[in-house]
C-alpha cells in the first residue's frame, strides 16, 4: 500500500469517527470546531473533505439524520409534532417543518399520517424510509446550510 493510499485510508477513518460522533449527538447543536478535532484537522478542512467525501455537507449530513429520527418518531409514538421537533435537535419549528418537507417531500403531519411503521426488521424500514437528499431543494432553502 502506498504512503498516498494510507494518508486517504487514516483520513476516511479519522473523518468515519466525526461522523459516528454526529450520529450519537443528532439532537445537540453541530460544533464542527469539535468535529474538526475529531478529524484532527482544521475545521474548513473539515468542511472540505466531508463534503468530498460523504457528498454532504456536514450541516446537511446532521439535517438528515434528524429528519430521519423524526420520521420515526412520528409514525411509532402520539408526541406532539412541537415536541418531537425539538427532541431531534431543531430549536425552531418552523425550520423543522420547512426541512422534513424539503429532505422528505410531505410536512410531518402528512408523514405521521401514513400510519405506523410495518412490523419487518429494522434494517429493511431504514433502507426504505432513508430521505435521500436533493440538494437542488436543500440549496435553495434559505438558511439551511448555517451550522
């Protein structure tokens, strides 16, 4: 293995790290200072090569992620859509309606409408259900790409 192919392999590997970070906080503010230290890089950098290479932004990634959790939430349990809003990690409600319909194509209430998740394991609702993400929409949301 090249000295090239192991400063890319050590780089996935440092930036798989943040991103699992991300995955345990979703619900807590994004600090990409704490991210980039993860990385053990700079904190644009960190932008830089998240982006390049998981073809998201940081932002984004997070946005998705929390938008996922609320699909979720919404389809298993009776909690107020305010409320789950905020146990995903959005501080306005708005910004969370607008993001759910931008990332999912419905507004949450539409969503939760749609009844309860099947009974089928785990692994095939998430592939199912995964928002993917038009960035087109995302881009032209306003605010939506401020950490």
């Amino acid at each position: 293995m090249s000295t090239r192919s192991r400063a890319i392999e050590d780089q996935n590997r440092r930036l798989l790290r943040a991103r699992d970070a991300m995955d345990r906080t979703f619900a807590e503010p994004l600090d990409i200072g704490a991210l980039a230290r993860i990385a053990h890089v700079s904190e644009s950098h960190f932008i830089r090569t998240f982006s390049a290479t998981f073809h998201e932004t940081p932002h984004h990634y997070l946005q998705r992620r929390r938008v996922e959790r609320s699909m979720f939430l919404l389809r298993s349990t009776e909690l107020p859509v305010t409320e789950i809003c905020y146990l995903v990690g959005f501080s306005s409600l708005g910004t969370f309606s607008r993001t759910f319909a931008a990332i999912v194509g419905e507004s949450p209430t539409r969503h939760r409408q749609r009844g309860p998740v099947p009974p089928v394991p785990g692994c095939f609702v998430m592939a199912w259900t995964r928002p993917s993400v038009d960035r087109a929409v995302l881009d032209k949301q306003p605010g939506l790409d401020s950490p």
